[in-house]
C-alpha cells in the first residue's frame, strides 16, 4: 500500500511539474504576443483588450482559451458547459453575438442556427469580425451575417434594435475595463436595446473575486498577466455585482457558477 501511494505521488508530481512547466512557457508567449502588437496603439485606437486579437493571435485563441485555459485555469468546460448554455438560448429569427472572438460559438451552432435566418456579429476588432464570418460560413451557415464594428460603451446604433430573439456575450465582460458596477450596467442596458421583448440576453464571464471564486495556482497566474497587460479588467468582478448589474436592466435574472466563471441569462428589459 505505501509503494502504492509513493508511486502515485511520483506520478502527480510528475504531472504537475510538467503542467506547470507548460503554464510558464504558455504565459511567456503570452506576454512576448502583447509586446509585439503593443506598436499597434499608435495606429489602432482600441483597448488592449481587443488590440490583442491580432490576425496571428486569433490562430491560437481556440487552443489557448477554450482549451487550454477552459480546462485547467477557470475550470470551465468548453464543450460540456458553456456550448450547450449558448446553444439553449438562441433565438430562432436573428441572433447577435457580441465580442466574437474566433467565432467558435457560432460556427460550431450552425445546425440550431438552420432556422434562424440572420446572425449578426458585433466587435470592436476588424480581424475578430472577419474570422468570425469566414468561419461561420466555412461551417455552413446559409442565413445572412452582418459584421458591424462597434464599441459596447456606446448606444447601439438605430438598425440593430429591437431586432433580436437572442443576445449572447460570451467572455466579453471580464475583458472589458473598470468595475463590474461600472461598466457591467453601461454595456447591458446599450445590449438589451438590441431585444425584441421577449428575447433573452445571455453568456459567460469570468469573475476575480468574491464568495464561491477560488482561483487555482494557473487560474492566479494568468489573471495576474491579463489584468496587468489589460488584457482582463476583472480583478474586482464578482457575483453579486455581475447580478446587480443585469437585476438593473432586466426583469428577470438567473446567475449560476461554474469553476470561477459566472454564466447568466436575462430576459424583459426594464424600460428606460
């Protein structure tokens, strides 16, 4: 039984000491990646958070995030949690997605998409929106995609609301600037403009604090990197602010928590 248990301890060492091997390298790269694209500022006027989405960067993304970082940092499952919660609460008429990314989520939806005749994709990054189309029509999307470059702290413009069943922002808010209570109620009241009245605003992001968030050692690292690259802005984010901010714009709130990522759905915008 003890040769049992030392030979397992050697193997978990092992284990572990190779993960966190890789983790040193992974956040290397990482921060070598924003210093290459930190010449950018003077000709993109973006946030880091969305500079970093770089033509080059977006061919990692998938591995680096939902991967890697899904898994063994916010303990957040890709394809068991958080593609079935964007698949529960698609609209069937027209769908926005916002903050797109590579555009992962849709493409990988185009079958609950075959009724939904319209997706539109929302991003402050040009490359982000244009990956994210070629993907989605790469998968097979037969509906119309619009792209409109946008920043969320601005009221959405007149032709995208009130147009929507589903309103998804998937990794979005963490990435974004300031206090949960200050930027959380900005960003979902110019959103929720997008609904018809009985769609539903949902996604995920990833909180930094608070009862219920316990960050591990790979988890630490990276909030540490991003929120000082400004990467995250999501040091302070937690549950109870993420709640008060949709309860502030809607009728109806659910929050749950996976790992330390918040998942949330919203529906009946309150009136302005």
């Amino acid at each position: 039984m003890i040769r049992r248990m030392i030979r397992l301890y050697g193997t978990w060492s092992a284990e572990y000491g190779l993960i966190r091997t890789h983790v040193l390298i992974f956040c290397s790269i990482l921060e070598k990646s924003h210093k290459s694209l930190i010449g950018l500022t003077h000709r993109v006027s973006m946030d880091p958070s969305a500079r970093i989405y770089s033509r080059f960067n977006l061919h990692l993304y998938d591995i680096v995030v939902l991967v890697v970082s899904n898994a063994w940092a916010w303990r957040c499952s890709t394809t068991s949690t958080l593609l079935p919660f964007f698949h529960k609460n698609l609209g069937e008429s027209a769908h926005l997605d916002v903050g797109v990314g590579t555009g992962y989520y849709p493409a990988k939806s185009v079958h609950p998409f075959s009724k939904t005749g319209n997706v539109t994709l929302v991003d402050l990054n040009e490359a982000t929106l244009s990956t994210a189309t070629s993907r989605l029509r790469h998968a097979g999307y037969k509906g119309t995609i619009d792209e409109v470059q946008h920043n969320v702290f601005q009221p959405l413009p007149e032709s995208l609301r009130g147009r929507f069943d589903s309103v998804s922002l998937f990794y979005l808010l963490h990435c974004l600037p300031g206090r949960m209570e200050d930027k959380g109620p900005k960003v979902l009241a110019n959103l929720a403009d997008a609904l018809r009245p009985d769609g539903v605003l949902y996604g995920a992001t990833i909180l930094g604090r608070g009862p219920g968030v316990s960050h591990n050692w790979f988890g630490r690292r990276l909030m540490g990197l991003y929120n000082k690259k400004g990467i995250f802005g999501n040091a302070d984010d937690t549950l109870d602010e993420l709640k008060r901010a949709l309860e502030g714009c809607f009728e109806e709130v659910e929050v749950k928590l996976v790992g330390v990522v918040a998942l949330f759905e919203a529906r009946r915008p309150k009136m302005k």
